[in-house]
C-alpha cells in the first residue's frame, strides 16, 4: 500500500481479510492521498505550522512531516506511537526532514493524553494552533467513551484555532463487519467499526470545515488523484476547535 515495513504475519492476515471483503486493498489505497489532502490543507489554507500526528504507526509513501514541510519548510510535527515495531523504524521516519523544520517520535499511549502533550510541548509551540490528527487509529480502542475521552482530553490542551483531523472505518458495509470480526479471529489486535454518528460525536463542540464528516474519497478530491471510488467505509473530517 506504499512503504516497505511490513512483515509476512501482516500480508497473510491482510490477504485473508481482503478475500473476505476487498474494499479493505481500496481503503489502504485512498486513505494515504485522504492524509496528503488534509495535510496540505493544514499547511497551505490553514497556516498551521504544528503538527501532532497520534498512531502514526508504520513509515509510508508521504508521511505528514513530508508532506507539511514541502508546504511550510519550517514545519514542526510529532509523531506519537507506542507499537515497538513503529518505533523501531522511527530513525528511518525522521529522514527527509527539512533544515528549517523539526520532527520528532514519541513512545505514547494515547490513551495518555497528558503524556503525549507534555512531550510534544519540548518541539512544538503551544502559543500557536496545533493540528491533532488521529488518522484511522481510533477503531483499535474499542470502547466508544474512551475514544472520546481520548479526543477531547488532546484537543483540551491545544490552544484555540487548533484543528483536529480524523478518520476511522464505519459500520456501513457488511462485507466490512464479516472482515473486521476475520481480522480478531487472527489474534491480532482487533478493530472496531463505529457508525457514522459516532464518528461524527469526535468532533462535538468543534467546527468542521467543509465539506464536513465525509466518506474520505469526497473530503476536496483531487482531480490529479483519480481513479478512486465515490465511496469507501472510512469516514473523516476537518474541525476547528473555537
């Protein structure tokens, strides 16, 4: 799906799963070019300079350091993750960086807001918005409420004007739920799957940029990026906080 890191253990679950519903190939294909358009909205429209990237995962074909900083050389992201595997290949995500900008890997929980702020603190600057994003990371807490605790415990310590950009798969394909419920039968982590409204109550007290909560291939299409499909289960949005 673009990127060299990952291990056979992942290829045989991932190709299993795709049998059973191959959206799942078409989701992995359109969330990358879904993150270098809220990236470079960030960075171009919105003029954000901060980034904080939470479940980052696995180094990627454009990475949001790489995309902000073709933008904004002086861009400042953070990566947050605490999968040793994601870590171990944190060197290889620095690469790239510009002179001007700064990136840097912190091994966090999110489950542990507090923590990942108080270390994003030492490279990013707080008297500026921040963009917080949570792309496609949220399905592996499977309890809604925590999820939401999570969000809005990050987006608390963010200064106003700072924007939260997020992703997750939804309940709105069968085949979906039949390869969500595969992937746990795996013994890998599992994956939740959440409706559209519950996607949608991340963002509550927050204002969504346009075209709002969207199934990710509608959210600004680019016409350079053609050839995706109107529709997938991976729903996002944009939103500022007041």
């Amino acid at each position: 799906m673009g990127g060299e890191h990952n291990y056979e253990s992942d290829r045989e679950v991932g190709d299993s799963t795709a049998a059973i519903n191959p959206e799942v190939i078409t989701l992995a294909r359109v969330s990358r070019p879904f993150l270098i358009r809220v990236v470079t909205h960030l960075a171009a429209e919105e003029g954000i300079r901060n980034f904080l990237d939470i479940g980052a995962g696995l180094p990627a074909e454009s990475n949001t350091h790489q995309i902000a900083q073709r933008v904004a050389p002086d861009a400042r992201v953070v990566y947050a993750d605490n999968d040793p595997t994601a870590l171990a290949h944190a060197r290889e995500l620095m690469r790239g960086t510009t002179p001007e900008g700064v990136t840097d890997y912190l091994d966090a929980d999110y489950h542990d807001p507090r923590q990942i702020l108080e270390q994003a603190a030492n490279v990013l600057n707080f008297d500026q918005p921040i963009a917080v994003m949570f792309m496609g990371v949220l399905g592996f807490c499977p309890e809604h409420e925590t999820a939401r605790r999570i969000v809005a415990e990050t987006m608390a310590g963010v200064p106003s004007g700072s924007l939260l950009a997020l992703w997750d798969c939804t309940d709105t394909s069968e085949a979906a739920k039949r390869s969500t419920q595969q992937y746990a039968d795996s013994g890998t982590e599992p994956y939740v799957l959440r409706s559209v409204e519950q996607i949608d109550a991340f963002f509550d007290g927050f204002e969504k940029v346009e075209p709002g909560l969207v199934s990710i291939t509608r959210w600004r299409p680019d016409q350079a990026q053609g050839g995706m499909p109107d529709h997938v289960n991976g729903y996002g949005a944009v939103a500022r906080k007041p």
